[in-house]
C-alpha cells in the first residue's frame, strides 16, 4: 500500500512538471524567442478592397490567409460590393467599430479613403495599404507595382518575341494612372531601346472585352504589318485573343496580357496570348499581413508612432511582377 | 484497493493525453499553422558588409538578429574590413563555401560583387540585398532608403525650422550617387516649393569632420546670412556642428545632419544640431532576415526559381527614414 502510494506521488509530481514545462513552452506563451512568431486566434485582421467579386483580389487574399495561419491569427476579407468610394469608407467605419489589431485596404482612389484611413490610425488601429494607394493618408506603408517598370518588362518581352522589331500597338484604359504608367514604360522602353520596333497606336479598350475585341479587330485592320498587341488591362487582353481568333490569320500577332484571370491563363495555355504581366498580389496579401502583426505587437524599432516622422515599417514595397509563359502558366491557376 | 488503482489508471490516461497533444501542437513540431514561424537553431543565415567597422552597421545587425531571435535561427556577422571590393569577395565567396540558409549583403559599390552574388544563387543560396544595391545581380530582392526622398523630407524640415525663408547650404559629397540622389531632393523641393528659401552653395566634405569643419567655417563667413545647413553624411553633421560651436554666434544656422551615430545624437541632445536623418537600418537587417527565410523554407508563392521572370519576394522596399530631433533622439542611442 506504501509502495502504491509512492508511485502515485511520483506520477503527480511528473505530471505537475509536465504540465509547467508545457505551460512555459508552449505555443501560447513565453517570448518570441520561445514560440517563434505567433499571435492569437483572438486577433482579427481585415483586409478591404472596393469591388469585392473581382477575380483579381482572390490570390492577395490567400496571401492574407497564408499569413494568417502562419502567424496563428485570425483574417477576414471585406468589400465594397462595388466601385463606390463612399460604400468603401462605409466599410472601413464597420471595420473600426469592431477594433481589430490591424486593417489592410486597397483604396478606390488616391483621395476619397484618407479620412477613414487617419481615423483608424488615430484610434491606434495599424493600416497598410495594398495594390492602390492613397498618398495623403498617415497609413504606415504601400505594398503594390511599380507599373512603369512594369511596362518596361512587358516591351522588352515583346522585343523578345519579334525579334526586336516590327510595329506594335497598345489596348490601355487612358486616363487611368496605373494603365498611363505601364504604356509610358511600354512606350519609353520601345522608343529608346529598339530602334526597329515602333508604337504605332494607342488605343482604349474601355475595361470591356467586347470593345477591346472591336479595337483589336480595326487595329489589326488599320495597321497591316502589325506584329504585336500589349493589352495594359486584364479584360483587354482577351478582347485581343478573341479578336485574333476570329481573324485566323496566318501570321496573328503577339499579345502580351496583363494579370491572371482565368480566360487570359487559358489562352497562354491555347497558346493565343503569348504571355501576360503576373503582378505580385500574394506577396501584396501576405506581407501586409506579416506588417500588421508586427506593428500590432510593437515589434518594431523604430516603434509605431503616431507622428508622420516616424517609419517603423518600409514605407513603400515594389512587390515585384512575373512574366507568365505557356512555360509557366499551369502555377498560376488558382489553387 | 480497487478504488486506488483506478485513479491510477485515470492519471496515467491523462498523462498520455497530455503527452499526445503536447508533441501535437509543441513548438518544435507540426505545420506552421501550429506552431507559428519558427525554423531550428541548425539554419544560420550570414550578413556580410564592407568596411566592418562602421557604427552604421550596428542597427541593421540589431535587426537582422531580433528577425533570427523571433524565428528561432542562427545568424552570423561576416565583414570586409577595408572598403575594398577584392576583399568583399572573398567573404562572399568563404560563406558560400559554408551552404548557409541565406545571406543578407550590403554591396560595395553597383558593379563588383555582382559574379560572387550570381554564384550564390546559381548554388541555390537565397540572396537579398540592403542599403547598396548590385543591380545587375540575381538577388531577389533590395531594401534600402529613397534618398531623393530623404533630401525632399531634409528640405521640409529646413523650411520649418526657419518659417520658410532665409539661405541655404549643403555639404556633402559630390560624384557618390546616394548623396548625390539627396542633394537633389533638397534642392528641387526648396527651388519648387519654398520660394523665400535659397541653396547659396553646395561644398564638398570629403566624408571627413574635419574637412567639413573648415568648409562650414569658410560657408559661415562666405554667406553671412547663413540660416542653415544640411549634411548629407554622418560625419559632415558633425563637423559642421563643431565649426557652429567654435563660432559662438548669437544666431547660429539651423543643422540638419544625416544617419545617427554617437557623435550626432550627442550634438542633437546639446542643441547644436536640430535635427537628422535616421534610415530604415533596423528595417533592412529584420526584413532582409524574413524575407531569407521565406525563400529558404519555400514560404512564397510564387516559389523561388532561378528565372529572371519570377518574383517569389518584393523586388524593392524603400524602408523609409525618421527624422530625428531633441524631442525623440533618446530613443536613437544604440541599446
């Protein structure tokens, strides 16, 4: 009986142990040093963008989510339905009402969101934006393309593809800043470095594939020798693929796409489009997440302040592009 | 008796139970999602300089080894001595011969080191950049400071400091492009934006306090109108700051130095300089670190590659400056 009752103190006094040495290592507790970096599923994040159904947020949001789950905490996604900059702020105000440990917003336009933005960081609430920026707004950093370069990357593609010359044209929506940036890039790089390629027109396919098929169409008539299209717009480079298609030309030109929806992927994959501008929107999702969680948790040095000074995160992150090839285009479906 | 043994039993069920889910969710084991971002003590990752010696280096190794701390990996410091290309080499080309988990390097100048960097990479040994880009070079990505920008924000400060009016110097050092590339923000922003504002002359400090000390004298009495000076480098700041103080004026320029070593922040703390510039440094090392790590373990999507055309990290990360007055320069001093 003695013996009985040793063995059970000494089963206690184990387990005892156990349960301390769990308590101080575990994932929950202890420093950064102990558990590696890890939040908790109480913390909630919410990433907001305007026009919630577009297939072009999918792959930053699942970078959001990746780093959600690698850091331990808990993402939400929320959107203005549509382009409507007043339904956006609507949003962000929601989002503040609920206190979250950090918000991620792609802005609608540069000016419209600056109120809500300073509003959350008055109330100590961490933002970053993502994809479109809002340069007046005390946000902490911009995670997005450098659309010239951009451009650049897309004319020394072409360049590639015909052999550094012949005429090209460009499908863009002008007036648009992020479309003007990639044909200036487009445009620069061809003028300056390919002496026997020329941009013989610039054309505006209006964000809508059936437009951008029509213009393809009268470009291709108006400019007989034309040997390449680069469409600035996701929508635009089907209209292009389409338009060709419809020709069945023996000699159809090269078109370069920009994104990765599924219609231009699969036209890579047909072999119509011959590659499109991949931007890098997981890296856009994921980083800004890794950015909240760490002004969240005052991991920063210099710490978050409240004054426009101070820069306790990269202020602004050129989250890089990738040229997306028949060679490549099967990682680029949405998994 | 019987009753005994079956809170026996009951304790050793619950004890196995503890055990089961301990070695489930510990931290040494499972998924990211389980046991957050964390790799092993065995991944070291190397940091490697020119001109090892400089207090400069000091907070981006600080951040370089919080980031290892937080993710629980090995990190090392590796630096060329001299300001010699040659000899930066060679320490590349020693921590390949180790297959480290990723190397962090800040590149002597744009062109030198570019072959050993390739070799890196051809190795497959993720590479970043910080502070000194290679641009030819494969790595994957550069952080670093905008310093047009840094000498747009100098500018803005000069002109509230003296209400927006008054002369101008700079002292710096003509022919290096980063002080180049501040110079011309200072410059552009007081000519564009500050019309009662004027740069009298640009000197040349030759990166040495005591040329810079005579210059400021020489600039003090050429100008009597001085309102104020910045010092696009460290050691500028402070010679300048010594030249106001040998000069005991009753309206001594306003200084605006650059970077944060000792003998700056002391002048600030004193009063004789009003403000500096503080770079990103602990930005880059941390950021320089996580991002290793990311291509190391395969985190980013898409996936590492030694194509040209992918991008698995942000390209380039402008991490931004903090100005740095009495108000804040307690929290400047290296801890």
């Amino acid at each position: 009986m003695k013996k009985t009752l040793l063995v059970y103190m000494l089963l206690i006094a184990a387990f005892a142990l156990y349960v301390f040495k769990y308590e101080q290592t575990g994932p929950l507790n202890g420093t950064w040093e102990e558990k590696g970096l890890r939040g908790s599923i109480g913390e909630t994040y919410i990433m907001i963008t305007f026009q919630s159904g577009l297939e072009y947020w999918k792959s930053t949001l699942k970078g959001f989510e990746d780093a959600g789950d690698a850091l331990g905490v808990t993402v939400e996604y929320r959107g203005a339905t549509r382009y409507d900059a007043q339904e956006q702020t609507t949003v962000i105000e929601q989002a503040i009402a609920r206190n979250p440990a950090g918000i991620a917003i792609s802005a609608i336009d540069p000016h419209s969101l600056v109120p809500a933005i300073n509003k959350a960081v008055d109330a100590g609430i961490p933002v970053v934006l993502f994809d479109s920026e809002a340069p007046g707004s005390r946000a902490y950093s911009f995670l997005g393309t450098d659309n010239y370069k951009a451009g650049k990357i897309a004319a020394d593609k072409m360049a590639e593809l015909l052999g550094r010359e012949g005429e090209v044209a460009v499908l863009t929506l002008p007036g648009q800043q992020n479309h003007e940036e990639r044909t200036r890039g487009f445009r620069d790089t061809i003028e300056r470095q390919y002496p026997a390629m020329k941009v013989v027109e610039v054309a505006d396919g209006h964000a809508d594939t059936l437009v951008s098929r029509n213009e393809s169409i009268r470009l291709l008539k108006a400019h007989p020798k034309l040997a390449g299209i680069f469409a600035t717009d996701a929508t635009g480079g089907t209209g292009v693929g389409e338009a060709v298609l419809s020709q069945k030309s023996s000699h159809p030109p090269k078109i370069i796409a920009f994104d990765t929806n599924k219609a231009t992927l699969d036209l890579i994959r047909g072999g119509t489009i011959s590659a499109t501008i991949a931007q890098g929107t997981w890296s856009m999702g994921y980083w800004s997440l890794q950015y909240l969680f760490h002004l969240h948790h005052h991991l920063t040095i210099p710490a978050p302040s409240p004054s426009d000074d101070n820069a306790p995160l990269p202020v602004r992150v050129d989250t890089g592009i990738s040229v997306v090839t028949r060679k490549n285009v099967d990682d680029y479906y949405a998994k």
